[in-house]
C-alpha cells in the first residue's frame, strides 16, 4: 500500500505517530495536525466527502472513523477495488485497535505498537493525577441548541470515568439530547462544554433557559476547547488531560 486517503482527524494523525505520514495522498478538509497535512490535498469532510475527488487520487486504500458516511461510501469505493479501513472509535481499546491494525494495513506494525505504549503511558499519567482529585458529578455537552450530552457508550464516557469523574448522564447509549428541565434533573456538579470548541458557543447564566441550573448559576461551567479531546487518536492522552483541566476549572473550591 502506497497512497492512503484518509478522511478522518484520528486515522491521519494515527498514519504519522507510526510513521507512515509519507504514504497519505488525500484528507478530509478537518484533518490538521501535524502541520505537514496541510500541503496534502483535500477531498470534503467527515459526512461529505468527495468521492470523485478521492478516486482522482488513485488510492490502495482508503480509512477513517467509522460515521455518517459509512456503508455507502466503502460500499461503492470496494466496488472499484479500493480498499476500506472504517473501525470504530467509541472506546480506549478501540483506539489502540485502530493504531494496531493500520499498523498492520501499512506494514509498520513495531511503529504502531511504539505509539500504543506512547499513549497509554500518557493516560496513565493523567489518569493517576486525576484519581487524586475528589469526585465530582459532570454534564460533558457536545451542542447547546439542542443540548447534546455524552452518554454511556460513548468515548467521553469513558474519559470521564477514567478520570474519577461520574457521568451524570448514566442511561442509555450514545449522544441523547437533553432539555432543560432534564438538566435541572440530573443537576450536575460542573458543566463541560464542548459545544463548536466551547468558546464560539459560550453558555452562562444569560443563555435562554440555562440561568435556573445550579451549575450555570453559581459558575461552575468551562469551555472545553482542545481538538485532542474529540479526535480518537494517537493524542487520546493529551485529549483526556484538557477534559481534566476543563473540569478542574469547573470544580467547586476552584480558584476563579
């Protein structure tokens, strides 16, 4: 395999720590780190990608997250002899399955297992540093109108749970959309608000409807705005560092 597109974030990032950057030929228009990325060429997004643009880049193989454009797009792409690589991404074991097995597609499998050992002793170390802190109750929102909270499930559950945190969103699975009054139910200690980066949608006691839940009211909410956070890759503990920063920001007793 020589020439990869990828049209994922996590899977482009996941080519470079194993040190196979060189063989990536396309990407999606958010795949931006490491900086050598830039100069590769784009072929759409994560839901919209450009399958005529892919094909013009005449490529062995083609990877990303499993998503919203899935069946359909390996679907058509296998048809024409490209070969697909879309694992699923909703959990820590599933990350490092990713590393492993595009280490295994690109025959750089001692440089995917370095990158494994890489990360998990970076979540290890934020993991022991975070257990030290007292529990708190968390609401982690990836939209605000409407609200999208992690739940069960998901990969930011699990960062939660891996740094002592407790989810207070604990039924059901995936991304559930909350109201405000299930909000003022579930009352949770901290708001993490991840919603577009956090900073472009700010939430506080003036957003429509918010200013009655205790956590907006007495201040406890902060803007989780580090893309590692989101990107189920190689930087999965850089990731969850900046969720144990936002929430160390948010906590009860922080110095504001």
């Amino acid at each position: 395999i020589s020439r990869v597109v990828s049209l994922s974030p996590s899977t482009t990032e996941a080519m470079f720590a194993l040190g196979r950057g060189d063989k990536l030929v396309g990407r999606s228009r958010y795949c931006d780190y490491p900086e050598a990325v830039r100069s590769i060429p784009e072929v759409g997004g994560y839901v919209d990608p450009s399958y005529e643009a892919i094909l013009a880049l005449r490529p062995d193989l083609v990877i990303g997250a499993r998503g919203p454009a899935g069946r359909t797009l390996t679907d058509r792409l296998e048809a024409r002899g490209v070969r697909t690589y879309f694992p699923p991404a909703e959990s820590f074991d599933d990350v490092e399955k990713m590393m492993l097995g595009l280490g295994d597609l690109l025959g750089a499998r001692d440089g995917a297992e370095r990158a494994v050992s890489t990360m998990r002793a970076e979540i290890a170390s934020v993991e022991a540093r975070a257990r030290a802190k007292p529990k708190v109750r968390v609401l982690l929102l990836f939209g605000l109108d409407p609200a999208v909270a992690a739940g069960p499930g998901t990969l930011a559950h699990e960062m939660l749970t891996r740094l002592g945190a407790v989810n207070v969103v604990d039924q059901g699975t995936g991304y559930p959309v909350l109201g405000v009054e299930r909000v003022l139910a579930l009352d949770p200690d901290v708001i993490v608000n991840g919603a577009m980066g956090g900073k472009k949608t700010p939430l506080g006691p003036d957003t429509p409807g918010w200013g009655k839940v205790r956590a907006v009211s007495s201040g406890h909410v902060a803007a989780l705005a580090d893309e590692r956070a989101l990107r189920p890759g190689p930087r999965l503990g850089g990731g969850l560092e900046a969720l144990d920063k936002a929430i160390d920001a948010a906590r009860p007793g922080a110095s504001r």
